[in-house]
C-alpha cells in the first residue's frame, strides 16, 4: 500500500488530502510511523524524530495513529488477496507476497492479476497499492517500490541479472544502511559489484547474511510464499511524552507495557523461553537485556520477575529513557512446524 497509514487518515478526513501529515507522535516527541507523499517531499519519512520532521516541514500535521481502524482497512485488502490466492503472506498491515502461480480466478497472467487486485482495492477501499511482478520474493518486493505510488512493474526472468548488476547496493531489500555504507568502503556500489565475489567470500565477510546476498544478487532466492509464517517473538512497547527516570515513574510505564504484552501473549495462546528489555535512552542509543527461562512459560507473574531483575541487571537505567519494551521469544514453535511441507512454484507472466 502507498503510504498506508497516512493515506487512511486522509481518506477518512478529506480536509488533510494534499497536505503534508505525519501519523505518530507530536511536533516535540517521538517518531514518525508514515508519512504522506506531500511530506517525503520535505525529506520526513517513517522512523524519523518527529522534532527533526517538525524542522524540515515546518507545515507538518501531526495526527495520533489509530491501529484499530489500520487493521479493519487491512483485513479488506487481504480479503482482496485472498479472493485470488490462498498463498498469501502478509508482512505487516499494508503489505504482503502473493503466489499467484495456481489461482482462483484461473487467470495466467500474474500482471492481469495485479492490474485486477490495484483496481479492486481503488474501488472498494479507496486507497492505492503498489504491485511488483517476478518470478522470486526479492525480486518482486524490489519491483513494487520501483514506480510508487499507484504503481505496477515487472522484472522478467530474462531481465533480473541485468538488472541486478545496475541495482546500487542501498537499493537491495535487506541490505541496511550501515552494511551500505560498509560495502561501498569495500568498493561495491550495485549488484554488479557484489557479483564479482565468490560465495564463499561474502559469508567471510558477512556471516550467514553473506548467502542470502549471493542468492539474491544471482536471482536464485528460493524463499516460498508461506501464509502460515512461523512467528518468533511478541512483544509491545511505548514512547513516552517525557523522559523518564524516577524508579517509580519507570515501573508504572513498565507495568502498563507489561498488561499490554500479556494480552497479546493469551490473545496467541503461546509460550516463550526468552524475556527482553528494551530501553532508549534520551539521546537514541538503543539497549536491550535479555534473560531466558530453562521452560516455556506464559506466566505474567513469571515475566513481571524477569523484567523487574532485568530493569536492575546489571545495574539501573543509565540516564534518562524515552522508550521501553518488552519481549517474549524462543516461541514454543515446534508443534506449528510440525506438517508443513515444502514446496516450488514455478510463475507465468
């Protein structure tokens, strides 16, 4: 989807079309979770300081998120996908793979499918999305930013080294910044550059990430399209209006984080082994404190203990904190492992 979460707020208030609007946060504190294309233009994007947005667009709205009404507009649109393909593998409220290889309407071509899905969601939703076409995941996540917003591109099979190799590295989905930054001072700058190493080579000096760069660069990414993805951690968390630091003050903020996770925790019926602490001090540094249990466990009891002994551990909060989170991982994911089975698809244009 095109700017989801600012797109809903100017279709459900006509007033805020055409204007630059931030969702999240306010012209003092926290960040932006979206910003509409009036206010890309400024240079604000998601993840950015609101007060640094404030700055660059000194015309800015700011509205509060409504998650609420972002899921309800997120359950149209994945019933859209899913009147075309049961293989559909939603990646956040706004965004999702499609396997559209076997689908419900017979149709044999992935880009008349696409054409189809966009017009659907204009017209019973009113907002616009973004397709990409390809015959692998990366591919077809690299197409769909590639002519936003309201757009559709294709890479075919016979186009994708090509253009892999004029690609520049910032582009390639997964490769953050600071290993962007670390790449071009090891003399690579786009796909053609990174093709030049041998496998081996990029997981000497990149680790385990190093195979997935020599998939991906080579156009061999194998990942499937799996509707029932495997979840690995719950959590919740909060930006403060002020920065905290009084103890007192801290475990309110903790305790309230603390119900909101439980409530996620029975909402999924699961268990984990991992608890983390999450805290951003005042000036963004970001550190995390994590202890595991010797069992699953979906005691709040049990994880109230273990942030409070983390909160403390090794020593107190260092200065100031803006943020704090909580997170439960290492799910009990065996038995959801359990039947399902691999498989290839192969993609017509």
């Amino acid at each position: 989807m095109d700017a989801f979460y600012a797109s809903v707020e100017q279709m459900d208030n006509p007033e805020l079309k055409g204007k630059p609007l931030a969702v999240g946060g306010s012209r003092q504190r926290g960040v932006v979770a979206a910003a509409s294309y009036e206010a890309r233009a400024f240079g604000v994007h998601s993840a950015l300081a609101s007060s640094i947005a404030a700055r660059r667009c000194p015309n800015l709205i700011f509205v509060k998120p409504r998650f609420d009404r972002y899921k309800e507009v997120s359950s149209q649109i994945m019933e859209i996908f899913q009147s075309y393909t049961d293989l559909v593998e939603p990646l956040s409220l706004d965004e999702a793979y499609l396997d559209v290889t076997y689908n419900k309407k017979e149709l044999k071509s992935a880009i008349k499918i696409a054409m189809l899905i966009r017009e659907e969601i204009k017209e019973k939703v009113g907002l616009t999305a973004s397709a990409g076409i390809s015959f692998n995941k990366f591919l077809a996540k690299t197409a769909s930013d590639l002519d936003k917003p309201d757009g559709l591109s294709v890479i075919l099979p016979e186009q994708a080294i090509r253009f892999m190799e004029e690609l520049p590295i910032e582009k390639f989905h997964g490769i953050g910044k600071v290993t962007a930054e670390k790449m071009n001072g090891q003399g690579i700058y786009k796909g053609a550059d990174l093709m030049k190493l041998e496998r081996s080579e990029l997981i000497r000096r990149y680790g385990k990430a190093g195979k997935h760069y020599h998939n991906i660069v080579t156009a061999n990414d194998l990942r499937e399209v799996k509707p029932d993805r495997i979840r690995k951690s719950i959590g919740a968390e909060n930006t403060f209006s002020k920065d905290l630091f009084e103890e007192h003050e801290v475990l309110e903020a903790l305790q309230h984080i603390h119900e909101t996770l439980m409530r996620r925790i029975e909402k999924t019926g699961r268990k984990g082994r991992t608890i983390t602490l999450k805290i951003k001090y005042h000036d963004f540094t970001v550190k995390t404190r994590s202890k595991s249990t010797d069992h699953f466990t979906s005691a709040a009891a049990v994880v109230w203990q273990t942030v409070l002994e983390l909160l403390h551990q090794p020593e107190y909060l260092e200065k100031e904190v803006r943020l704090l989170g909580i997170t439960l991982s290492q799910l009990d994911n065996e038995d959801k492992m359990k039947g399902l089975e691999g498989y290839q698809l192969t993609l017509d244009f």
